[in-house]
C-alpha cells in the first residue's frame, strides 16, 4: 500500500485521522499535528540544512531529509543503547510488552479493515 488513510474514534470521544504516503518527490514528509480546544502540539519535517533564502519570487527552503536514517540516527542510537543497558546490566527494557501487544492489535484492524472495507471495532 502506498497510501492509506485510517480514521479512529476514541470512547471519549477523540478523532484521529492518519494518513500516510510512501511518496513525495519534494522530500521525506513526516510530520504530526496533534490539536484540540486547549491548543496543539506539532513535529515538523527536519530540513537538509537550515538555510533559508527570501526573494521576490518567494520563500526557498532547502528539501527535508530523504530518509528513514537519516531523520532518526540519535533514535536508531539511543535504542541500541537501551537494548545493550537490558542484556549487560539488567535494566528494564524501556516498552512495556503490553504497549507491544497493543500496537499490534491497531495495526491487525487497520489490515482487517482494508482487507473488508468494514468498520473494525476493539
């Protein structure tokens, strides 16, 4: 899938929308908004550099960063840190295996739900 779109309702109330796109020619877009009637919390794009040029053609930025590694190298590096305090000294692995189980059942509906174009409620 290339593109998808997921809808979810919380009991309470809450609405989120996911969408998702494994292309865009002008860079890697991730970013999430996240907003409500007390305000919003936002995590953009991370650009190549942070250059800007202001003309009277417009405003030019530099493209966002092309990849996976790129954007999360200091994450990539703090997980193995993680994984190697947990084998060699016996902390606590930071996720809870229960968060795991979790995820994986949001991600079965959401497959189940393209699968069926039905509704799938947990």
């Amino acid at each position: 899938i290339d593109n998808a779109t997921m809808l979810m309702k919380f009991s309470r109330g809450t609405n989120v929308t996911l969408t998702l796109s494994r292309g865009a020619n002008y860079g890697y877009d991730q970013r999430c908004e996240v907003f409500g009637t007390e305000g919003m919390a936002t995590v953009n794009n991370i650009a190549e550099n942070s250059s800007e040029l202001a003309n009277e053609s417009g405003l030019h930025r530099p493209k966002w960063q092309h990849s996976f590694p790129q954007r999360f190298e200091a994450a990539f590096a703090q997980e193995m840190d993680a994984f190697a305090d947990t084998l060699l000294c016996g902390t606590p692995w930071p996720i809870k295996e229960t968060d795991c189980v979790e995820v994986q059942r949001v991600c079965d509906a959401a497959l189940e739900s393209c699968e069926t174009s039905q509704v799938v409620h947990l």
